[in-house]
C-alpha cells in the first residue's frame, strides 16, 4: 500500500493573494518536520511516476562472494 491510499486534499481551503504578499506555504513547510518534508516529497514523487511495489526493491538476489588472495 502506497502513501496515496491515506491521503486526501482538502479542496475547500483556497488562498488568494497578490504576488507582492510574503508565500504562506514557506511558512507551512517550516513548520513541519523534516520527516513530514520527506513523506510529502516521496507523495509528490510516487503522483508523478506511480507506485509500483514490484520495483521498491531489489530486482535480483544479492550475492556477497570472497576475493581469492594473491
């Protein structure tokens, strides 16, 4: 399950404002933590480029060998 199945956008808040007026989401981003920060980053991201589970990790078995000594 992806972070977009737990998100909802309020649509019923809407600022409107000249561009001369300080940008209140400055202020809305640092307010939050930066793990907040990083959950909306990785939102935004999985909007643009989907969620897919099968490529949240690694495509083939990882293999550790030793080096034989000289």
């Amino acid at each position: 399950m992806g972070i977009r199945e737990n998100t909802r956008v309020d649509r019923s808040r809407i600022w409107i404002g000249k561009l001369s007026d300080p940008d209140p989401a400055i202020a809305y981003w640092h307010s939050k933590t930066p793990v907040e920060r990083l959950e909306a980053a990785e939102l935004i991201r999985q909007v643009l480029y989907g969620y897919d589970a099968t490529t949240a990790r690694l495509q083939r078995p990882l293999a550790v060998s030793k080096r034989a000594r000289r």
